[in-house]
C-alpha cells in the first residue's frame, strides 16, 4: 500500500465518508445526521481492494472524524459494528450497537 495515495474525506452533501485511492473513489460509509449522533447505516469499498486494509481505514478515517466533531456513534452497518467491537477507542462515543 505504499505506492498508493490514500484519503477519508467527508462528503456531508451525500452523507458520506469517501475512500479516495490514488485520487479514484473506490469506497464509502455511508451515514445519516440526527442532532448529536452519526447513525452509519451502510459501507462499501471496491472488490479490488478485499484484503488490503482500506475497509478499515475507512471505518477509522469516518470514526475519527466523527469523534473529533463531538458527534455519537451508531453503528447499524454490520462493518463498522464490527470495527468498533475489536477497536475500544471509540467505546466512549458509541451509543447504540445497532443492528449485527
């Protein structure tokens, strides 16, 4: 992964987090914003990339991100559920576990 450029950034006009790869956007998670929580109802990144670790620099990029806004965690979508029951940096801002 080292040849390759990575970057999270959020788009709040389509509710997502986006996975940019060498500039090529191969990712997202997918959010709704009620008040003070982030309810992540869904995550996607390109087949190409299974294996390599960017799901989940995903997660942590839009988790984060997240956080760093002072915004609550719900995590509905089963991957990002996931994340944050094997990644306890978060256990602070997660208020729902969603559905798994």
């Amino acid at each position: 992964m080292s040849e390759e450029n990575v970057e999270i950034t959020r788009d709040a006009t389509h509710n997502c987090y986006v996975l940019l790869v060498n500039g090529q956007s191969l990712g997202a998670a997918y959010y709704q914003e009620e008040d003070d929580r982030l309810i992540f109802t869904h995550t996607e990144v390109d087949p190409s990339l299974k294996g390599k670790g960017l799901g989940s620099q995903l997660a942590r990029g839009a988790l984060d991100d997240a956080k760093d806004r002072g915004k609550k965690i719900v995590p509905v979508c089963e991957f990002i559920a996931a994340y944050v029951g094997k990644h306890s940096e978060w256990d602070d801002v997660v208020v729902e576990t969603g559905q798994r």
